[in-house]
C-alpha cells in the first residue's frame, strides 16, 4: 500500500511523468488509497502533484511554496480541513481549494464554501468528474492571472468604491480592504451589472462557476460579510442592495 508523501519527500522533485510546465497541486489527505488515486490520476493529466497526509504539513506546505490549487480533505488528524482553509484565508492567500468530504451532512460543505474553498466533491466520487472539477478551477484562476498580467489596468468606480480589476484590489475611500476570493469575485460580479437582479440561484452558478442546488444560504452569508466591509452601515447598504423576493442588485445611483 501506497504511503501519502511528506513534506520532506515532495520538495520540488521532478518526477518521471510530470510536465516541466505543469501546474502544481497540493493533495492533502490521510488515506493512503485515496492519496494514491489522487496522485496517479493527476498526474496522468501532466500535473505535477505533492502529497501531505496531515493538516499542519498540509498549512506549511502551502504557505511556503507555490500551488496552482489545493485538494483538501475535511477530516484530516492535527488539524481538520475546515480550520486549515480557515488559517490560509485568513493570511489573505488566494490558492484555489477543492475540498472533499466522507460526510453525508450538509454543514461542513458549507461552511467550507463560506469560508473561502472554491468547489468540493463528496466521497465516493468518480475520477472523470475529479478531473472536471479541477479543469475547471484552473482554468478560472488562469483567466483571473492573465487578466492581471495584461498591462491594461481596469478600474471600477462607484462613490467611495473602487474596484482595481487588474490586481483585484479593493478599496473605500482610499483604504484597502481585505477580501477572500469569492467576496472578491461576487462583488465584482455585482459592479460590473449595476441594478441587474441576481437571485441567489444565479450568483452560484454565475460566480461559484456551476450550480450548486441547495446552498443559496451560502450566498446570503457571504454578501452579509461583504457588506460588513464595505459598508459604512451594513443594515442600509449604499452598494449591494436586497430585492425582497427576487435576490440582490448593485446599486446604478
């Protein structure tokens, strides 16, 4: 049985297999068959992939080097999967997560997406729709990374609000303020289709990449803690306003 790598085997080793321009995956797993599947599959897709079978390797691992995106189990041993994604958003860091999940619950799925995971995939799941799901979050990310480097700066102006699309960088009034990716992404969403209503179904599949049936409350927690930043009073937004039945809308005036 294959054994999960650890930090000190996966230091940038070049593997037979591995594309010398691949993007690089962090596997974060402690079952050996799984992280096997993972690895072996990955890589059968030129990605080049390192395998850490606990949450603290896990943490540094991620903090310390550079990773196209993150697949991360929930249940891990030293620290769980939720408080690691927790930790690394919490240090502004923007690596793409897949999470996966043995649990047949709905609360921590949701509460992984709320706190900053991009897609997750519930166990047993097949390889072919892995393998979507990771195609998919690369290539959005790829989008954001070439936007940026373009050399064609994009600004967003509204009041006090100022959306730097480029380097998606927001501030109010002059100071910088601290979003996630997904707050990131959904405000952007918003200023760039003033008084446009989303209902909550929409801004899933339209800013979470695909529908995601079921986890609307996922989109009311995160425009709540958007609002918290960038509105003077939360309770009476001046930016992104609630249609009382419908879902939600920037502001045009």
């Amino acid at each position: 049985m294959m054994q999960p790598l650890h930090s000190s085997q996966a230091d940038d080793q070049s593997r037979p297999g591995d594309a010398a321009d691949g993007k690089r995956i962090l596997v974060v797993e402690d079952d050996p068959d799984i992280c096997h599947l993972l690895e072996l599959h990955l890589r059968d897709n030129a990605y080049r992939v390192d395998v850490v079978g606990n949450g603290i390797d896990g943490l540094n691992r991620a903090s310390n080097h550079a990773y196209q995106l993150i697949v991360l189990d929930l249940m891990l041993p030293g620290l769980d999967g939720l408080e690691l994604c927790r930790k690394l958003r919490g240090q502004s860091s923007t690596i793409p997560i897949l999470m996966l999940t043995a649990k047949s619950t709905e609360f921590d799925r949701v509460l992984g997406l709320e706190l900053g995971a991009d897609d997750y995939l519930t166990k047993p799941f097949s390889i072919l729709e892995l393998q979507a799901r990771v195609k998919a979050i690369l290539r959005r990310s790829e989008l954001v990374t070439n936007a940026a480097g373009s050399g064609q700066d994009e600004l967003i102006e509204f009041k006090s609000l100022v959306i730097d699309v480029t380097r998606r960088g927001v501030s109010i009034g002059g100071q910088g303020v601290e979003l996630t990716a997904r707050e990131f992404d959904l405000l952007l969403h918003f200023a760039r289709h003033p008084g446009r209503v989303f209902s909550r179904g929409q801004l899933l599949d339209q800013v979470w990449g695909y529908s995601h049936t079921g986890y609307e409350h996922t989109v009311n927690s995160h425009i709540n803690r958007l609002r918290k930043k960038i509105e003077d009073v939360p309770g009476q937004p001046q930016y992104i306003e609630t249609v009382w039945g419908v879902g939600y809308r920037f502001r045009e005036n």
